[in-house]
C-alpha cells in the first residue's frame, strides 16, 4: 500500500511539472519568434513629412513639407505653388532662387493657413505672393527683391510675419492685409525711392521692426498698432485710432503722420522738415522733436500736447512754429520748445496754452487763445504760468 502511495505521489509531482512547462511554453507562443524590425520611413521621412527636391513642384495637398536641397527656378517659373489650405513649407535652411525673370517664389492664391520658414528667397519677380484671403505665416526667412512693379512679400488678411529681412533695392518691402501681425522683422530699401517699406491693413499690430530707405517707411491703416519701431530716411503714417509708440524716426520728410483719435507717445523723431502731424482728438505725449526746417507737432482740433520736447534748430525756415494748432479745443500743457522764431502758433480760439518752458523763442506765442501767463521761474506766480529762460 505504501509503496503504490509513493508511485502516485511522484506521479502527480510529474504530472504537474508538465503542466508548468506546458502553460510557460503558452506564453511565449503567444506572439513571434521574432521580434519585429525598426518603422520603415514613409517617402516623407519617419516624421511623416514630405520632401520637395525640385522647382516648380505644385503642392495640392494638405501636410507639412520640407525642402531637401536649394531650388533653382528658370524664366517664369515659380519655386512652389500651393493650391490647398494648411500647408507647411519649411525651407530647411536652403534657398529657393530665380533667375531674375523668374515668377514667384512662394505662391499661395486664395488658400489659407499656410506656413513658410527657415530658409532664403531671391531673385523672383515677386518672392512671396498670397492674395486673399491669405493667412499667411512667415518666419525666419531672408528675402531679396528687385522688382520696382511687386512689393516682395505681397499677402492678404490675418498674416503673421517674423522674423524675416527683406533687401528690396526695387519694389516696395512687405505689404500686407488688415489684421496682420509683425513682429522682428528688418526691410531695407537701399536707396529705393518711391515705394513703401512695411504696409500693413487695418487693425495690424506692428513691432520692434527696422525700415530704412523708402519713400514711406511704415504705413497702416485703420486702428494700426506700432511699437518699438525703429525707420530711417522716411516716416510713419497710420490711420485713424492708431497708436504709435516707443519709435524712433531719422532723417525724414515728415517724421510721424496719424488720422484722427490716435495717440503718439513717447517717440523720438529727428532730423525731419516736419516732426509730428496729427489729426484731430489726437494726444501726443512724451515725444522729442528735433527739426530743422518746418514744423515741430502740428495739432488739429480737439488735441493734446503734453510734456513733449521741440528743438526747432533754425534752418531752412526760420519762421515755422514749434507747435502749430489749428481748430479749437486743444491743449498744449508742460512741453518744452528750444531754439526757434515762433514757439506756439494759434490758428484759432478756444486752445489752451500753460506751463510750458521756453528757451531761446523769439515769439513764444502767436494768435490768441487762453495762454498762461509768462515769466521767470523765479518771478511766476500763477501755477498755469508759462516760463520764459
């Protein structure tokens, strides 16, 4: 009996081992031998990206894609073409170049959301060209033009620029459509006359740009924001209910211009026939003005002037004012006019004129108007005073 106890205990020891065996030999049947390979990269790379090698290729398709050498495009060829919205073209840090009568380098009509980055542009007819309704992005991209017909980069509403240099010795520079936004980005004229460096629609917001040498350095329309700004050889002109702070104009016909309800403040402008033209409900504030020949800021009705500096540096016209108001309802408060004939010049009744300082104006005040009294620091006794030294 004991003997066939210990035959079936050693039995079941058995039966169970292979039982063991049998469901370890289960798990690992449960996939391949052979564990698989790395992905295989698609024609567009592991990214899923797309490559672009040659001039001319038509982009009809939403994705994002890349360039895998420089483009060189041939008479009336354009570099890429993109007939579909959501596309991004990242240029991979090559080139895409024409031949100087070639068409367009990046071309983008009536799509949207496209993007454009990291590379170069030159020697198109027009390098980069998206009419409306556009949304157009473009950063870090250096662009080159010389087309007196095309602006280099010609693109609709709601675009987004940074980041980009454009050389444009013919053409104008960047034009855009309203709701643009700009930021970063440098557009040197060369001596161009006659065109325009940054144009941007209504309700753009403009900042820390460089415009030197255009016939007009920055121009935006309606509700235009622009800051930290700095141009070179030609001015500013914004529409009405703009703001334009922190700029600095050099060397101008007429250094900052704004339509009506628009606020200037703190910009310096220099070495300009006329310094700051406004229209009118427009405050100008914290601004320096140096001119030398013409007028310092001229304000129409409903205007402010507040805590600015003229230096009307007599020169071509010795007889211009340093402040010149036409219209009524204007106040010309704490500012302070250095060299010059005339300091403040009243076209009309109803302007307010006090605490101001003035040195070395001939005239200080021309036309009637509520205006302070005048005197020495030491000698004025009214706080409205105006003080001559």
């Amino acid at each position: 009996m004991s003997t066939w106890l210990v035959r079936f205990g050693w039995m079941a020891v058995g039966v169970g081992a292979l039982y063991v065996m049998t469901a370890l030999a289960g798990v690992v049947s449960g996939g391949p031998l052979d564990p698989p390979g790395p992905p295989v990269a698609s024609p567009g790379g592991i990214d899923g990206r797309i490559p672009v090698s040659t001039a001319g290729t038509v982009i009809s398709e939403p994705g994002s894609y890349y360039l895998t050498k420089d483009l060189a495009a041939g008479t009336s060829q354009s570099g890429v073409v993109i007939t579909t919205d959501d596309v991004r073209l990242d240029l991979n840090g090559f080139s895409i170049t024409g031949n100087g009568s070639s068409s367009y380098g990046v071309r983008a009509n009536f799509v949207r959301r496209i993007a454009v980055s990291n590379g170069s542009i030159r020697g198109f007819q027009a390098p980069v060209f998206a009419s409306a309704p556009s949304q157009l992005t473009l950063e870090d991209l250096s662009i080159a033009h010389n087309n007196a017909g095309l602006p280099a980069v010609d693109v609709g509403d709601g675009s987004v620029i940074r980041n980009v240099q454009v050389q444009a010795t013919a053409g104008g520079g960047l034009r855009l459509g309203a709701f643009a936004d700009v930021d970063g980005c440098s557009v040197d004229g060369s001596g161009n006359n006659g065109d325009t460096g940054l144009q941007v629609g209504a309700h753009s917001n403009v900042r820390n740009c460089l415009v030197l040498d255009f016939d007009v350095g920055i121009s935006g329309g309606l509700a235009t924001q622009l800051s930290d700004c700095i141009v070179r050889y030609s001015g500013i002109i914004v529409g009405d209910t703009s703001t334009v702070e922190r700029c600095t104009v050099d060397e101008a016909g007429t250094g900052i211009e704004t339509g009506a309800a628009s606020v200037v403040r703190d910009c310096n402008v220099r070495n300009v026939t006329w310094g700051i033209y406004v229209g009118g409900g427009t405050r100008v504030e914290r601004c320096t003005v140096g001119v030398y020949s013409g007028l310092g800021i001229f304000l129409q009705g409903n205007g402010l002037a507040l805590e600015n500096v003229v230096d009307s540096r007599v020169g071509i016209d010795p007889n211009a004012c340093a402040f010149n108001v036409t219209n009524s309802a204007s106040r010309i408060e704490g500012n302070q006019i250095v060299n010059g004939l005339y300091g403040v010049c009243l076209g009309s009744s109803g302007n307010t004129v006090y605490r101001n300082s003035l040195r070395n104006v001939t005239a200080p005040f021309l036309g009637a108007g509520d205006i302070g009294p005048t005197g020495t620091a030491a000698s004025a006794t009214s706080p409205w005073a105006n003080i001559l030294y």
